[in-house]
C-alpha cells in the first residue's frame, strides 16, 4: 500500500528527517544493530532503493511511479495496512460488552534501569499487569470470574520522551467458570485504581528483587545496597495506574484498537515545520515542540523495540488457549442475555459492529487505490515493475 498527499499539498515526513540527516547522525552516534536497521528502513522506505511499479493514470496519461514501502513497524507511513488486517483479525473476538481503558505506568527512577534492559523489564511490565488484572478478576470480592483483556505496550511521552506504560482495554466482566455464567461490572467502574497500584507495585518489585538475586542485572552498575536503596525507594513511592472513561460496546472498541494498537512513536501528521535547523511538532492540544534533527532521531529512536518483540498481547478470555473454549462460551452466555433482556436503544448486536466494518472496509478500499498526483484521481493503471536488489525485511 501507498500513502500519498493530496495534490499539490505540503507533505512532511519522517523518512525525509532521516533521509537528511541520518547520515551524519551515524557519524557522531554509535548506533546498535536495532537502530541501524529502523534508521537505515526509513530512509529507504518509498524511494527506487526498494523498487516499486509505474502507473499510468487513465484521467490525464500521466506517468506515476510508486516505490515500495519498507514495511518496518516501526515506521510511521507503514502502520496503516497492519493496523486494518490486525482489527480484522480480532474483530471476531470482541464480547458484546462494555469495555474499560486501564493504563499502568513504571516510575521514573526505574527508567534508566529498564532502558537498559529493555527485552527483560518490557516483559516484566506485561506480567505483573496482566497478573494484577487477572487477581483482581478473578477475586470473589470483585467479580469472582475470568476477564478478558489486551495489554499494549507504549514507551512514548508526547514530546517522544522515553516512557515506558501498557495501555489495557478490559471486558466489563468476565467469565465465572465454576458456576457458568457471566459476571457483569458496573456501567461505569471496574476497579479501584489506587488498589489496583499496590497490586501492581508489589508484584513488579517482588519480581524485580528476584531477578538481581538471579544476576539478571550484573551489568547496571548496582551493587546489593544500591540496588536495595532503588527498590526501598520504588516501594515507598505511588505508582501510577489509570483509569479511562470506559467505551460502550463492541463498535468504539473496533475502532479505537486500530487506531491505538499500532501507533508508533509520532505520526507525520504531528510534524509542523522541517528545516536543517530545527524540527517542530504537535504534542498535546496547543503544545508544540521544537528541537534539533540529530535530538529528534535520537528520541525517536529511544522507542525501537528489541528484535521480535511482542508488544500485543491477550489474556484471560481472550489468551489464545481460550479463545475456542472459554471465549465461546462467554459469548453464548452474552447472547443468552441479550435475548432475555428488553429490548433498549442501545444495540451491542455484532450487527452494527459487521456493518460499521464493513463501512470501514470499503473506506479503506478506497484509500488503497493510489492516487495521481498530477490530477488526484484514483484511476492509476499498472503498466510496470522496477525490480531492486534490496529486499524489504
């Protein structure tokens, strides 16, 4: 897939800022395997470097050529056709329920540890979410049942400062097992943040000790007093978890995974100004952000993720060992309610949901289709390959 502007617009890009200034950003900066290949993907991503095909449009006889894209995830212009195949694939595990927005975050003196250690502590973040969220769950106190829930992982501020947080979309409810039925929330609660914080906190630490005791941070500079100072530290501080307004059904659930799940860390649309100089940005609201090009290659690549690293991931309801059994027979048991219930206005049918994909699929149909830069029609023709002898990865 292509992305293009409209024609005749101004369009900034993130590939561009590398493409310039990349080159000499290697010179003054060392740069791991990782970063080189993300570094070196945008650069080429959409240019005769990775080949591509030639269109002829059929509305003024233009000749067009369209390059290839370099299809890494963590390029900003590649996410949209993963992002639409990703929503279609889960489009069939959505539970006709409300869905909450819980966000977990790690503080900030553990930053610089997990920077370090980003393949061990990223995974670590998951765990003790996941498991914060399946106690809670599952807590007779509580629902006394099997939630479902994805946990996404973001390392970004705005300003693309390093920050690593999960973001977790939560049925509302879940599954009780032993009495087979389904445990609705409240409308409007799940759980409460600040216990859902000591949870957390403990279950990260706990885990934490044991992986210094293990040797699993020989090289961070920490000797057992350090070490034990951070942690003392880290337990005595609030850990932020945070709780969104929650979403109404399968349908902003849709929508909204899409639009969340495959963010990277800044979108070309954020991009306000490009010069030799200086790089400006939106962050939140008015707010902008202006540094240098060599600054901004930096933080964007402070959020590479490490090679094959998941940052999707399902639990409860929706692992993939339950997902052909105890899924299934939460979505009987839903249905068994719906169709008991009186009829009301709202309508969590998974026909709206179908039919508001299926909207969104001839929308993105559309925008598939290349369009002619010379007139802005979409009536290009392919009529040619250019072949390359670098492979997109």
């Amino acid at each position: 897939m292509h992305a293009h502007a409209p024609p005749g617009a101004p369009r900034l890009e993130i590939a561009s800022i590398f493409r310039a200034h990349g080159g000499s950003f290697r010179q003054k900066h060392p740069l791991s395997p990782e970063h080189d290949r993300v570094l070196g993907d945008l650069e080429r991503c959409r240019t005769a470097a990775l080949g591509g095909h030639l269109y002829r449009c059929q509305q003024c006889s233009a000749e067009v050529p369209l390059y290839n894209s370099c299809l890494n995830r963590h390029c900003p212009t590649c996410q949209g056709p993963a992002q639409f195949r990703w929503v279609a694939g889960r489009k069939e595990r959505l539970l006709p329920t409300d869905y909450f927005h819980v966000v977990f975050t790690l503080p900030a003196p553990l930053r610089p540890l997990v920077r370090r250690y980003r393949r061990l502590l990223f995974d670590l973040l998951f765990a003790a979410a996941a498991d914060t969220l399946l106690a809670f769950g599952r807590d007779p106190k509580r629902l006394g049942a099997e939630i479902g829930f994805t946990l996404v992982l973001h390392t970004w501020t705005r300003d693309l400062r390093f920050h690593p947080h999960v973001h977790a979309i939560v049925t509302g409810g879940g599954l009780n097992v032993a009495a087979d039925r389904w445990v609705s929330a409240r409308q409007d609660y799940l759980f409460p943040v600040e216990a859902l914080s000591r949870l957390f906190r403990g279950k990260f630490l706990h885990a934490l000790i044991d992986l210094f005791e293990a040797g699993g941070f020989k090289d961070s500079g920490h000797d057992p007093k350090s070490f034990r100072i951070l942690t003392r530290r880290l337990a005595r501080q609030q850990w932020v978890v945070y709780a969104k307004k929650p979403f109404g059904g399968p349908e902003p659930i849709l929508t909204y995974l899409g639009l969340y799940t495959h963010r990277v860390a800044l979108s070309n649309a954020r991009l306000l100004s490009v010069s030799d100089a200086l790089i400006t940005f939106r962050t939140r609201g008015d707010g902008i952000c202006t540094i240098t090009p060599h600054e901004f290659i930096r933080r964007f690549l402070l959020h590479v993720l490490p090679e094959q690293f998941v940052k999707i991931r399902h639990y409860g309801l929706l692992a993939p060992a339950n997902v052909h059994t105890r899924l299934r027979r939460a979505e009987e048991l839903l249905a068994e309610q719906r169709s008991s219930a009186p009829s009301s206005s709202t309508d969590l049918t998974d026909g709206g949901a179908d039919t508001d994909a299926q909207h969104n699929g001839e929308a993105t149909a559309d925008l598939a289709r290349p369009r002619c830069p010379h007139c802005g029609a979409r009536t290009l023709i392919l009529v040619g390959t250019r072949r390359t002898g670098h492979r997109r990865q």
